[in-house]
C-alpha cells in the first residue's frame, strides 16, 4: 500500500509518537493542571514541554502565547471570532480552504466587509502591492493562505507581513500545509497569528492544533470554562494561555505532537523539505510528459516555493474514477474532489468536478512515486 494523503493528514507516524502517546496514557494520564497529585502534575509538565517545543519551533518570543486547539480549524475560527467585529474590514486570498472560507461568510453576515485577492492561475501568488492598494480606512486584518492544500504554492508570507506592520494591521497565517515541512518565523514574518494542525506535517495525532496569539492581538474568547486555574473566579481567567484553553485538553494528543516536533527538530527542517521538494519535482516532470494527462498549478516564475502537492486530471476520467481505480486495483490511496477548497478550484478551473491530489509525506520513497506514476500511466492510456 502506498498512501498519497498526507495534505490531509500525515500518516504513518514516526514511530516515536506512537510510544509516546502509548506511555502517557499508562503513565501520565491524569487531568493536568486538575490536581496536585504527581499524575495530574505529569500531564501538566509534559503539555508544557510540548508548548515550549511549538514556541521554538516558530520563534514565538513567550511560549504562553501558544494556544491547543482541536485542530487548524478550531485555530482559525478563535482567531477571526475573537478578533473581528461588525464593520472591519478583511482582505484575504482567494485560494482558501473551508476552514478559513465558511468562518469568513459567517461573520461577513455580521456585518465584516471582505476583499478576496485572485492568484494568478499559474505561479498562483498575490504580490504584497495588493494588499496595500486594498487597504481602506476600515481594514483591520490580512489573512492569508501559506500554502494552497490544492497546488501547493507558497505564499510570500514575510511580504505580505511587512505591509501589514506597515499599516498597523494584524496578520494571520493559515499554516495548515507548512507548519513541519518549510521554515516559518513568527517574528520575521510579523505574524500576530498563526494556525496551524499539529497532524500533518509536525507528525502528531489526529485532533491537535494550534494557534499563536501575538502581543498586538486581544481576541475575545469563543468558549469559557474551567482551566484549572482561578477556580474561585466565575468569569474567565485572562492569563494566557489559560484564558484561551478551556476545558480538558486532549494530552494524550498533545503529547503525540511533542514527539513529532522532536522527530522534525532530530531530522532536520531543511532535510525534510528537500525530500517533499524532490518528490513533487519527480511527480511534476513525469506526469507533464503523459499524454493525457493535465497538471494545475506548477507553472509559472521558475523555482517557486511550494508544498510536495500536486493535483492533475486524466483525459476521459473523472478524478473520482481516477482515485478508485488507483485505490482498488493498485492500493494506493489519493485524495479527489475539492479537497474542501472550492475557491482555489475556481481559480485554477476544475471547480466543480476538482481533481486528484498528490500530496508525498516524509516517508514516501522514489520508489513509492514511480509505482504511482506507473499506475497512472496506465490508466491514462486506457
């Protein structure tokens, strides 16, 4: 079996993560930060360390400002719900997933004002100039996909950051497709929020999360409750990140994630975005050489940045059929459709038939891309 999702959700897992989260339910499974007892103080102590490893990870200055969450969704929606309120005003990509989307048209019914900027259909960048000539005296955040889940393309974040700084704006970043597998600098990049899922590209489980809440940033809270801390208090604690984490975390989650960091700090970031940008290069160059075949996204200025995701269509098929016949008769698995991303299928014009992704994680072999590139060969000559 050879598993082509990770866009989705990596998988497998080292094999670290899963020890570690093993262990901790044996052994550190109380409800950290609900006792004094050394079980609870256990959890509480290995949250934490995961906290400080996603802090160092993306160079926030207090590790506090790192928030859990269920996952990037839950990221963003306590991002915007907390930030923006009737009459700001928003300018955003027109590349996002449903996470960022659905939020935005919720709140626009509230009485937000929105500005999608189009990529160009090929390189599939907006350039930072704009952003500043969409700038209006009501505008109160950038928000901007990292990395489309559908071409995978990097945005020039640092670019876009600057302007925002430059105009007194908060800057959020949806780094669902990044966050694991290119370098990011929530200092350099003038970042005030960053989302990110903790089970794709930083390795861990299903149902992790976070969400960096910058110094410039007060976001109103989405959801209140107990957190441990300030018990005798009846409203919310304002501390971070308390103030932000309500409820039981899920720390056998979290625990996972903090061994998935350690595998990407052990391996090497730049080591394993090589690997990501030679398997997508191997992808590209074999499928652009098919007959038949149509590949989307991947042109454009040369060199350019981007995720290992590839999406393309077979003549005569629709990527429906092309993700069963290679599921069933060649078992291997690849996602199809709108990849919950209808806006950058419009963009590029596969909206609404969609396409099939490609997306190689850390542990596909040149082996695994050839077998892939074999099968679809086959099934474009057909």
């Amino acid at each position: 079996m050879i598993y082509l999702d990770n866009g989705a959700t990596s998988w497998p897992k080292p094999e670290s993560v899963y020890q570690t989260m093993d262990a901790f339910l044996r052994e550190k499974g109380g409800n950290p930060g609900r006792g004094s007892h050394s079980v609870a103080a256990a959890a509480k102590e290995t949250i934490e360390e995961t906290r400080m490893l996603v802090a160092r990870f993306i160079n926030a200055p207090e590790m506090k400002r790192v928030i859990f969450t269920l996952n990037c969704t839950d990221a963003l929606n306590m991002g915007l719900k907390g930030l923006l309120r009737p009459g700001d005003h928003v300018i955003s990509s027109s590349i996002g997933h449903n996470s960022l989307i659905r939020p935005l048209k919720k709140l626009e019914r509230q009485g937000i004002k929105t500005t999608y900027l189009h990529q160009a259909v090929g390189y599939g960048c907006i350039s930072a100039k704009e952003i500043e000539e969409s700038i209006t005296g009501s505008t109160k955040l950038v928000l901007v996909t990292h990395a489309s889940n559908v071409t995978g393309i990097i945005q020039p974040i640092e670019e876009y950051g600057a302007v925002a700084r430059k105009h007194g704006l908060i800057f959020m970043v949806d780094a669902a497709q990044t966050v694991g597998k290119y370098p990011i600098d929530v200092v350099a990049g003038n970042i005030d929020l960053l989302a990110c899922s903790g089970h794709k590209g930083l390795f861990g489980p299903p149902g992790t999360g976070v969400l960096y809440v910058g110094d410039r940033c007060d976001l109103e809270t989405v959801r209140e409750g107990g957190t441990g801390s300030y018990s005798e208090q009846e409203e919310q604690p304002v501390v971070l990140p308390d103030r932000y984490e309500s409820g039981t975390l899920n720390s056998v989650g979290i625990s996972g994630l903090g061994a998935g960091i350690k595998y990407v700090l052990a391996e090497g970031l730049e080591k394993i975005h090589t690997h990501g940008q030679g398997l997508r290069a191997r992808i590209i160059e074999s499928l652009s050489q098919m007959p038949g075949i149509k590949l989307y996204g991947t042109e454009g200025r040369e060199g350019a940045k981007a995720v290992p995701v590839v999406s393309f269509n077979v003549e005569g098929y629709d990527a429906g059929e092309v993700g069963t016949i290679l599921d069933q008769v060649f078992d291997i698995k690849v996602r199809t459709g709108l990849h919950c991303a209808p806006a950058a299928h419009k963009v590029i014009g596969t909206y609404p038939k969609g396409t099939v992704r490609l997306s190689a994680g850390y542990f596909n072999t040149e082996e695994d891309i050839d077998q892939v590139l074999a099968a679809i060969k086959k099934i474009a000559a057909n």
